[in-house]
C-alpha cells in the first residue's frame, strides 16, 4: 500500500506539472482608449488579456475597483465578456461625477495578473456664454475688417466658425480668412455688410453668439468736380460739387485767398456753390471739402474775372510851340492788363509800349502807357488815338494835339467868288474867273457837267490865275458850267462879307454864332445868310452847315462832340453870295465826359462812390409791369441819372436808365407773369457809375382780371380838400374770381411821395371818400379790382383839380356882408322888393277908387328876407369842377 501510495503520488505530480507547464499568465493585448463622451451618451472602454486558464477582468477607476452590474445588477456599467467596460450612459453633474475619472484594466488568473495602461474618461461641455462675443465694427469700403470671437468654455475646446445673415461664411473667398476666433476681411466691400454671427462648436453641439453688425461705409467721391472759370465782371458763376458717400457727406465751400464774397454767393442744393455779381477781387482758388465719418475729400478750381478795360486818366487836348516836347496820359484799369497802344488819327502806324522809337526817335510810348513827341513839328497836329485791349473788350479814347503855325495850313482854300453866267456871241471869247482865298499852292481846277476840263485842249487855257478862257466858242460850247459856287451877276451888285462871327455859347453838338452885317448890301437887300463848317477830323472841305438863315445869330446842331470846327458866313441877296466873312476863331465842341468838361473824373467817381441808393418794394401793377421806386440818402450834384437792372433768377441782366428827377420811381413793362425778379438799381454819370443798390424780388401774378372797373366818378366835395370816388364792377363775363377788394390809387403831379393817396376798400364796397387832398394841384385816380390771382387791370385815369377858396373864421358884420353879397340873397330881395311895389301900387289904386281923388302921401316901410344860412367852420361855397366819366356836377 505503501508502495501504490506512492505511486500515486508521483503519477500526479508528473500530471500537474505537464499542466503547468502548459498555462500562461494574463497578458493584455488591448489596452483602453481615452475617451470624451457626451453626458448621458453611452461609452465603452475596451479590454482584452490573454492567458491560461483565461484571466479574470477587474476594472479600477481612481485606484478603486469599479462596480459592474455582476457586482449589483441594476448598476448602468457593464463588464461585457471580452472584458470590456460598457457605460449604458455616462453620468455626470454638477456635484456627481461618478463616471469621469482615470480607468484601469486588471487581468488576473492563479499565475499572476497584467494591468493595462490608464485610460482616461472624460465627459465633454460647452456652456453657453462666449468669453467674447463680436463687436460691432463699421469700415470704410476698401479697408480690412476684423471681428474678433473667444467661444465658451468647452471640453473639448470648441471650435469657432461665422454666419452672415444665417448663411455659414466661406473661406473660398481669398479675402476672407479665420483664425484663432478671429474673422478677418481684406478690402471689404459694399456687400459685406451685414449682420455677423460666431458659432463656437465641439462635439456637445454649436453655441451662437449674439450678432454683430459689420457696417462698410464709403468715403465721399466726386461725381462731377468744380472746372476753372474764367468770366466777365458783374456775371452770374456756378461752381458744380456734386458728391457720393455712407453716410451723405456734407459739402463746404471756401476760398484759399479770404472769405466767400460777403452777401454774393449761396449754397444751391447744398452742394453747389453760385456767385453773385462777381468783381475782381473774386478772383482765386475756390475749394469744396466733402466729408463724412470715415473720410475726406477736396476738389478746387479757378475762377478769373475778367474786366473790360476802361480809361482811367484820358489824354488832355495840348497845344504847343513846335520844337517843344509834349506828352499824353492814358492810365487804364482792367482785368487782365489791357495792351495799350498809340496811334495818329489817319495814319497806319501803331505805337507800342517799349518799342523801338520811331519817326526820327521823336515818338515813344512808356511801360505806363504814356505818349511822348520830342520836337514837335506842324505836321504833328491832329488827334492821337490811345487804344486798350484785352480778351475782355477793347476801349480807346483821343486828344487832339495843335502845333503853333500848323493849323493855318491845314485849312482847305475857300472860293472867294465863282464864274458868273455871260453870253457872248459866236466864235468870240469868255474868260470864266475863280477867285480863290488859300495862298499859293492851291490847285483850282474846272468841271463841266460834273466832268473834269483839261485846260490842254486846244480852245480851252487855264490860266494862273485860276481863269479859263475859252477862244473861238462854238453853239455847242456855249453851255452852263458846273463849278463848287457860280454866280449869276456882276461883282458889284453882290452884297459885302459879313464880318468875323463870334462863338457865344458851345455845347456837345451845337455852337452859337453872332456876327454884323456889312454896310454894302449890294444891289439888293441882304435877304439871308450861309454857314459853313469846317473840321480836320470830319472832312477835307467846306460844308454848309445852315442856311436861309434870317438873323444875325444862328445856332449851328448837328455838330460832333470834342471836335474842333472854322466858320465862315456869307450874305445872299438876290444877285448872289457875297464874298466869306473872316474865319472864326477854333471851337471846340463839348465832350460828354467829365474830365473834358474840366471836372476830376476822380472826384466824381469819389461823390458817386458816396451816393447811397435805397430801392423800395416794388408795387406790382400788373402781371407784366411793375413800379420801382427809391430814395436817395446822400445826393450828388453829379448824378445824371439811375440805371435800372432787372432779370429773372439766373438770366443776364436787363438795364434801363432813368434820368435824374425828383421823382425817383419808374415802371416796368413787359415783364413775363408768373415770375420772380431780382432788381437792383446804381446811379451813373456818363461812363462813371456808383454803387449798387441792395437787390430786392419782385414777383409778377400769374394772372389778373382782364378789365377793369367801370362808370368811375370823381367828385370834390363843396369847396373842401376831399374827393368821392365811385365805380362799378368789371363786366361778369370778364371777371376771374370773386373780387375781394378794390385798389384805389391818387396820384398828384409835383406831389411829394408822401401825399400820394393808395387806399384799399372791400370788395362789396363800390366808393370811397379821398381826404387831405392839395388845392390847384391835378390829381389822377384810377381803381382796380383785386381776386385771388391778383391786382387786375387798372381803370383809365379820372382827372381832377381842387378849387378850395380861402376861407377863416369870419365876424358877424363879416358874415352878414358876404350874405349880402350872395346872388341868391340879392334875387330875394329883388323879388321881395318887387312885391312890396306892386302891393303898394295895387294899395294907392284902391285909395284913389275909394277917395276919387290924388292927395298927398307919405309912407315907410322896412322889409327884411329871412334867408337861413348854415355855415360851417373854415368851409366855404364853391362851384366844383369833376373830369370823370360822368358829367360835371354843382354841389
């Protein structure tokens, strides 16, 4: 037993040593993963060992043994066969995190144990808040926009995405780009606009922010930029500024040299920039400035004004010694410079400023414009031309220059006395005389029916002393002669020259001339007398300038202002023209200018300067005319007269002058309905002119009652200064709108402005009584009808004058003569005493019947007509005169 005992023994040993042989012990072959997993999403965490026999699995979480559902059934953690940790949901809180934690794996069997290597579990978040949240930004187009975008805390860590208007932001837009939350946009545009939205994602879900909105502006760009202008004085200018921008940007104006014109310019469409009546100190460099809130920007443009040139000292007429030198003025003004050149009346030579001298180096003109001769000669008389020109216009003005000894010359011969008519017989000879005043070197020659004579032919001989004789005359010669003055009788029977005629009075176109008759009268009486003319700088002969001219004083018209004229007269009597009186004295005639009246053209300009001028509204008369009137606050005594402009808004300007009365008003026709005027007014002397007025608007109706009222009367109230005036309404047919009242104008000639009556009564009112009115002055009165569209057609004006008698506050003796004196009271009494003879006679007639018989008698009687005066205070009797449409009455 023994001996089987140990057998046994030793046979299972050998057994089990064979089988150990064979086991392993457990080996893990798959080690767990990390994991992140949603809150109550399920989970898995993989384990896998070999060995032999096969190894048990355990799990530890933190170092402490995990409980499965073998461990209590109704646990959510699973141990799966393979050995696997199967979470059926992952639980995790606030305060509870029974699932997250560090995880192992532990294999085990009766030969050892393997562990796996940690694995975490993680539960993933995403909180609602965004760390930050995109901002607002507003760009201009063009520059980069950045939205910037920190997502909410999250495990794992969120990533962070864009919508724009709720459609996901591709980065397959070159331009757009995302990075680190950031969403950047180069060279934004118009179209990015919008409102923005970060998404910050992971695998718990998406978290929207809230939006912000990326506004793109634009800077200000010029649609149509100011040009250069380059325009006339007193004109209208428009600078253009047209611009675009987000936001609208705001536009102004400023000139680099000063301000802006004060109180002649105005911003038009809140861009636009215009200038008024522009002068030349407007000129420069206008800007206009457009800008926003995201930027700026400048456009400038020049403006020139141009000024036509004017004179601004004229040359003075001179007259000199020959020899001497002499110099002319001619100052100008003008914008730009005008060019100044010279240049003698009749010749073709110009005279520049710095040009070489000329004519024996005895002309020359200065930088300034001024002429100089050296060593004047006779020939140098006459008028020197100085002229100004520039692109704005041109201006010339003259003088005239008379050398001592010149003048004489210049005069054209004067035909003493003419041939006279002969007859002579056939083949005989006449001698036809001409005898000339004008020395030597006159020339006479002869025309025979207005065709020049040659005296070489053969029976015709012009003789030196101007004769032409004519030999061997033919029947077909014998004709009448054509010359410049032909006589009709012989010399003796021809009246005497008057003699030399005296100027008395000159004006700009006329000269007073007085002369004596001479005692020859001839063979007949003197029965009038010729005038002739002659200047250099209007013709090369005589002319006759007046004739039949009666008396011995005669005013010659016609005659060109600043110019120097000869005279001559002849007697005619009824055998012809008596031999030219002795020539005149030169006269110059006036110039209209006040420099060549001897005035100082700057202390006129000076007075004008200080005038000021003050328009009144304008009273709209009519759809197409309108009446101006103004004041003048200090006069002067060289004010000719006011020059009226008008136009409508944006129009050249219409000009008419008025000449200086005490007036001061004038009316405007033909102006367009409907239509608004701008009116301004500025007093003139000749060229010179002061300052303008303030302008006012005057706006025409659009439409007024085509007639006017009818039937008006006006009639003065008995000896007193108040008038009635009536009318009735214009035809119905005719009538635009109801009449709403009734103009009535009364106006006196002569009357100050203050006298004038203009009164308005309602339109149901069809008279009105006119007080305060001037005796012996002619009143004129017109009404018209006024309706909605306007004052209507005025009626034809009703002449009147007062006759007020002057009257006072009279005695009784006083007043009871002037009733004496009525005619009313003298026929009373007349036909009071009247009766009383005829009672008295019917009374001695019926005595005598009774008595039979004639005795004397005496008797007395008093009688007294009761006449019943009224009189009224400072009123008195008078006829009154009316001059309106309906006939005369007596009050």
């Amino acid at each position: 037993s023994e001996e089987r005992h140990s057998c046994l023994l030793k046979g299972f040993d050998a057994f089990w040593s064979r089988a150990r042989f064979e086991d392993s012990a457990p080996r893990i072959v798959e080690d767990p993963s990390d994991l992140i997993v949603s809150k109550g999403e399920p989970a898995t965490l993989n384990c896998k060992a070999e060995g032999r026999p096969p190894p048990s699995i355990e799990w530890y979480k933190d170092g402490e043994r995990v409980e499965t559902d073998r461990d209590d059934p109704r646990s959510h953690r699973m141990l799966l066969p393979s050995g696997s940790l199967f979470f059926l949901r992952i639980v995790h809180g606030r305060r509870s995190k029974p699932d997250e934690g560090i995880y192992t794996c532990v294999a085990r069997n009766y030969l050892g144990e393997d562990i796996s290597r940690n694995a975490s579990l993680e539960v993933a978040i995403l909180r609602d808040d965004f760390r930050q949240a995109p901002s607002d930004v507003v760009v201009a187009a063009g520059e980069p926009a950045v939205l910037e975008c920190v997502p909410p805390r999250g495990h794992p860590e969120p990533t962070v995405s864009w919508k724009r208007n709720n459609v996901r932001v591709s980065t397959k837009d070159e331009r757009v780009t995302m990075r680190g939350g950031k969403l950047m946009i180069s060279h934004t545009r118009k179209s990015d606009a919008g409102m923005y939205v970060c998404v910050g994602t992971n695998m718990v879900g998406e978290r929207d922010s809230d939006p912000a909105e990326l506004v793109v502006y634009e800077r200000p760009v010029l649609v149509r930029r100011p040009v250069n202008q380059v325009v006339m004085e007193d004109e209208t200018v428009d600078f253009l500024c047209e611009v675009h921008g987000d936001p609208a940007p705001t536009v102004r104006w400023r000139r680099d040299e000063g301000e802006l014109p004060r109180g002649r310019f105005e911003i038009r469409n809140g861009n636009n920039l215009r200038l008024f009546r522009v002068k030349e100190q407007d000129e420069g460099t206008y800007t206009c400035t457009s800008e926003n809130s995201v930027g700026k920007t400048e456009a400038s443009a020049m403006l020139q004004v141009h000024v036509p040139p004017q004179i601004a000292s004229k040359p003075r007429d001179q007259i000199a010694t020959q020899g001497r030198s002499i110099t002319f003025q001619c100052g100008t003004t003008g914008n730009p410079p005008p060019a100044i050149f010279w240049q003698k009346e009749g010749s073709q030579m110009l005279l520049f400023p710095g040009q070489p001298p000329s004519q024996s180096g005895r002309y020359s003109v200065s930088m300034s414009g001024e002429l100089t001769i050296t060593d004047v000669h006779p020939e140098d008389s006459g008028f020197y031309i100085c002229q100004a020109i520039s692109v704005a216009g041109s201006v010339l003005t003259k003088a005239l220059l008379e050398v001592e000894g010149g003048p004489p010359g210049r005069v054209p011969p004067i035909i003493r006395q003419g041939p006279a008519n002969q007859t002579v017989s056939q083949a005989a000879t006449a001698q036809l005389h001409c005898r000339v005043i004008g020395g030597p070197s006159v020339k006479i020659s002869w025309e025979k029916d207005g065709e020049k004579v040659q005296g070489n032919k053969p029976r015709l001989t012009l003789m030196e002393n101007g004769t032409l004789q004519i030999t061997d005359i033919k029947v077909c010669a014998m004709e009448r002669m054509a010359f410049e003055r032909c006589l009709v009788s012989e010399f003796i029977q021809l009246p005497g020259p008057p003699q030399k005629p005296i100027v008395t009075e000159v004006t700009k176109n006329t000269v007073t001339l007085t002369w004596q008759s001479n005692p020859h009268e001839g063979g007949a009486a003197v029965t009038s007398y010729i005038i002739e003319a002659f200047s250099q700088s209007v013709g090369s002969t005589w002319q006759t300038v007046a004739d039949h001219v009666k008396q011995e004083r005669h005013t010659v018209v016609g005659l060109f202002p600043n110019t120097v004229y000869l005279f001559i007269v002849r007697a005619v009597n009824s055998y012809g023209l008596s031999d030219p009186s002795p020539i005149s004295e030169p006269v110059r005639t006036q110039d209209g200018s006040p420099t060549e009246q001897g005035v100082d053209h700057r202390q006129v300009q000076r007075e004008l300067g200080d005038v000021s001028v003050y328009l009144q509204k304008p009273v709209v008369l009519s759809p197409s005319s309108a009446k101006i009137s103004w004041t003048v606050a200090r006069h002067s005594r060289y004010v000719q007269g006011y020059r009226i402009f008008y136009r409508t808004i944006g129009s050249s300007w219409l000009v008419q002058d008025v000449e200086e009365t005490s007036d001061h008003s004038v009316i405007l026709v033909d102006l367009h309905s409907n239509t608004e005027y701008e009116v301004k007014i500025r007093p003139f002397f000749n060229e010179l002119q002061g300052h303008d007025s303030l302008m006012v608007l005057l706006r025409t109706p659009e439409e007024v009652l085509s007639a006017p009222p009818q039937a008006v009367s006006v009639v003065q109230l008995t000896n007193s200064s108040s008038i009635s005036v009536s009318w009735e309404p214009p035809p119905h047919n005719i009538q635009s709108g109801i009449i709403r009242e009734y103009k009535v104008w009364c106006l006196g000639s002569g009357v100050e402005q203050e006298n004038q009556i203009n009164r308005t009564v309602d339109g149901s009112v069809l008279s009105i009584l006119l007080t305060g009115l001037l005796s012996d002055v002619r009143y004129s009165v017109t009404v018209a009808a006024v309706t909605s569209l306007g004052v209507g057609a005025e009626s034809p004006p009703v002449n009147i004058s007062l006759i007020i008698l002057g009257c006072r506050n009279l005695s009784i003796s006083e007043q009871i003569t002037g009733v004496i004196r009525q005619p009313a009271f003298i026929a009373g009494l007349g036909v009071a005493a009247w009766l009383v003879l005829t009672g008295f006679s019917g009374w001695l007639y019926c005595r005598h019947r009774r008595r039979k018989q004639l005795g004397h008698y005496t008797t007395s009687f008093a009688y007294t007509p009761i006449i019943v005066v009224h009189i009224q205070p400072e009123v008195c009797y008078s006829p009154v005169f009316s001059y309106g449409a309906r006939k005369n009455q007596l009050l």
